[in-house]
C-alpha cells in the first residue's frame, strides 16, 4: 500500500511539473465604432497579471472593441511577464484597435515594468496626482566580479527597449530613457509637459476619467479573474515551497498514520506548488534539489532514526534557495526585473516547518511503535486466563462456541464439555481459545 502511494506521488509530481502559459489572442478582422472593453489592475506585475491581461486582449477582441482601456496601478514586477504583457498589447494593437492606458485614481502610478507596459500603448493618459517611471531594472543573478559590466549592459538594454516602445508611439524618448538610466519619475504634468503620455485628463475618479474618455457608463470595469489572482498568489516562489514542504509532511503524516485524505491532500498541495514552480520559471535544478529533500524526508519511514528528514529539510531550503540564485528557465532574451526576494517571514517559516518535518517524523513513529506494542483488541492470546461459558458442546478435538470477555469464540478443549460448563482459557491456537473445565 505504501509503495502504492509512492508511486501516486510520483505521478503527480511528474505531472505538475507542466507550465501552462496564456494562449495568444485571436486574430480580429474588424471592430464596432464606439465598443470599448475596461480592464482594471492593481497590483504587481506577474504571470497573473500577463494571464489578465492575455485574457482581457482576447476578451476585447471577441466583442469587436475598437479600444481597450487597461487601468494600471503597479509598482513594477519580473520582466518576463512585462514582455508577456507588451506582447499582448502588439496583439491588440495590430489588429487596429486602441491599447489606452489610463494611471488612476488619483494617487496611482505606474512604476519600473509598469511605464514600459504603459509606453507600449497608443495612447497614456493620467488624472492629477499620478506618477509614472522610475524604471531603472534591477537584476539578479549576476555572477560575482561582474556586477558593474552586467548591469551596465542591462541598462543599457532597457534603456534602448524603452526607447524603441516610446518613440514607436510618438512620444519623448529621451525623456522616457532617463526613467531606466537615472531612475527618475514624473509626475502627471511634468509628464505631459515631457511628452511622455498624451494627456491629463481632469478627474479624480477612475469613472470620471473613463467618461472623459468617451466610455460609455454601461461598459463594465474587469479585473483580475480567480485564475489570474491564483497564478498571481502561485507564482511567488516563497508560497509555491512552502506548500511544498506543507505537502510533503501532509503525505508523510498520512504514511505513519493512514488516513487516505491526507495522502490526497499532500499530493494536491504539492502538485499545486510545483505548478507554481513552473510558472515562476524556476531552475530545475533547484525543483530537483527540491524534490530530492522530499525523497530523503520520505526514507525517514525506512530508517526512522530522524537523520533521513533531518538531511531531507536541508537539501529541500538549498534548492529553495538556489531559486533566487540562478536564473528562470526560458528567460526573455532582456534581462528580467525581478523584485522576487527572500522575507524574513519565510526564512522563519523554513526554518519551522522544516523543524516540524523532522521532530514530527519522530514524533510520528514514537506514536506508531506505542500503537503496535499495545495489545489487539481481538487477539486471543489477549484473553489467557480468562473465564467464561459453554455455548455448545464440544468433544475433544473438535471445535465449540463460548462466552468469554461478553464475546463469542470459537474454541478447542482436551477435554469434552457440555454446554452450560464454565471454563478458563489456557492458550490459543490461531483464532480460536484453548480452554479447560472449571473444577468446582
């Protein structure tokens, strides 16, 4: 039964380690004058978010919009989503539509991966009190000794992409160019004043800028589907493996004590977390590294001394590590802006759950060996010495039936014996008592 479950694990495991990726909106061969379709983000600039957008493309496109209105506030994100969603922009665009992004309400912005998402699109505008910029990357993953020449490079790489979205658009690329090289950020009249964005519109209000637009009221304001928001939650790895190691000590729980939900739940979990994984883009290297720790924790049930889990927890936070160290597979050929970092908060849940892992493994099996050293409830040789009576009658050899602890047995005697005779039990002999006639 065990290697039963191992086995299930295994495929699923295998099967998690899938990633799925928005698929590419539709091709639109015209639009309605006049229809507009409104997708609002606030929020971090992730797989959820290029899946939101991906999806609000293809949603616009099947109602024949002829302008998206994409709402933005952000504080920038990974850079692979950024293209993702830039990329998404172009589909729209190409098919003649109007991408428009609009920074409200008042007090919103749209920094680092946020102002190229923006300068990708035909037309920015904001209402007072927003700021955009501030999109100087930040890069991990460089190696030791390189940091001054990679980071150049990268600058300057960035500073060339912004260039190439702004003045592909008609607005100020030298402006939007000092956003990457000096980090600056405007605010909405120094930014309309640069030609940066195309207008100030003069509302407060995401709704009054939208009827600023021309939106009509009736038209719908979309955010971020269940989907999107569980990619988003996903896609961090902090969350992805802790629920992984959450999963690996539900499935290891469950093997000490069978239950079968658990097992299922373990399994889902970590499924799940690895799905997560895929999405992120980590490094195989450190899923297998993960995944090892895993199979180490697993052995604690074969050797059951808490060395197996104890080395298991430490490969498992080496391979979470080495997530944040080496870069996501199919990494965009710009380097990524990656605000992916490593809390406090998770070095501390780590650092319990993994300690839980090895103190409950022995926990557990201290739990399992003082279960099998208590005698069974149904086991005769339990029952030597007890007394009892006759249900039938039985010769010598044969079989009978009698009453012994408020229960029926079957039961054997040397002796014949009459039913009604009240008898001891002197032994076993598979299932059945051997027993012996009272003297009275």
């Amino acid at each position: 039964m065990k290697l039963l479950w191992v086995v299930f694990c295994a495929v699923f495991l295998l099967a998690a380690a899938a990633q799925v990726s928005p698929s590419s909106s539709q091709s639109q061969t015209s639009c309605t004058p006049g229809t507009y379709y409104v997708a609002s983000m606030n929020g971090n600039i992730d797989p959820g978010a290029a899946d939101f957008l991906a999806t609000s493309v293809s949603s616009a496109e099947s109602i024949h919009a002829c302008a998206l209105v994409f709402v933005l506030t952000t504080n920038g994100g990974d850079g692979g989503s950024m293209e993702s969603m830039v990329g998404s922009i172009g589909n729209f665009q190409g098919t003649n539509g109007t991408f428009i992004t609009l920074v409200a309400p008042t007090g919103s912005f749209a920094f680092s991966a946020g102002s190229y998402i923006a300068e990708a699109s035909n037309k920015i505008y904001m209402v007072p009190g927003t700021t955009i910029g501030s999109a100087t990357p930040i890069v991990s993953g460089i190696p030791t000794g390189e940091e001054n020449s990679t980071l150049t490079k990268d600058i300057n790489a960035f500073n060339s992409y912004m260039q190439t979205l702004t003045s592909s658009n008609g607005r100020n690329a030298t402006a939007t160019g000092l956003m990457v090289t000096h980090g600056k950020s405007y605010s909405n009249s120094d930014a309309l004043r640069l030609h940066v964005i195309d207008g100030v519109l003069n509302q407060t209000t995401v709704a009054g800028a939208l009827a600023s637009l021309g939106v009509p009221a009736s038209t719908p304001i979309n955010t971020p589907s269940i989907r999107s928001s569980l990619i988003s939650v996903l896609s961090d790895p902090n969350v992805s493996s802790l629920l992984f190691l959450v999963g690996v000590f539900a499935v290891l729980a469950d093997i000490y004590h069978p239950t079968l939900i658990l097992s299922v739940v373990g399994v889902v979990v970590i499924a799940i977390a690895l799905f997560g994984l895929g999405v992120f883009g980590a490094s195989p290297l450190a899923v297998l590294l993960m995944i090892v720790g895993a199979a180490f924790i697993f052995l604690e049930v074969k050797t059951q001394h808490g060395i197996s889990a104890l080395i298991g927890v430490v490969v498992f936070i080496v391979g979470f590590l080495l997530i944040f160290q080496l870069p996501p597979t199919g990494a965009p050929s710009l380097p990524g802006v990656n605000f992916s970092s490593i809390p406090d908060l998770t070095y501390g849940l780590l650092a319990v759950l993994g300690a839980a892992v090895v103190i409950g493994s022995i926990y557990l099996r201290s739990i399992r060996d003082a279960i099998k050293r208590q005698p069974k409830v149904n086991e005769p040789s339990s029952l030597v010495g007890r007394e009892g009576k006759m249900e039938s009658d039985v010769n010598p050899g044969g079989k009978g039936v009698a009453q012994i602890a408020s229960e029926e047995w079957s039961v054997v005697s040397d002796q014949p014996l009459k039913r009604g005779d009240l008898v001891r039990v002197i032994g076993a002999t598979g299932l059945a008592l051997k027993v012996e006639k009272l003297q009275k």
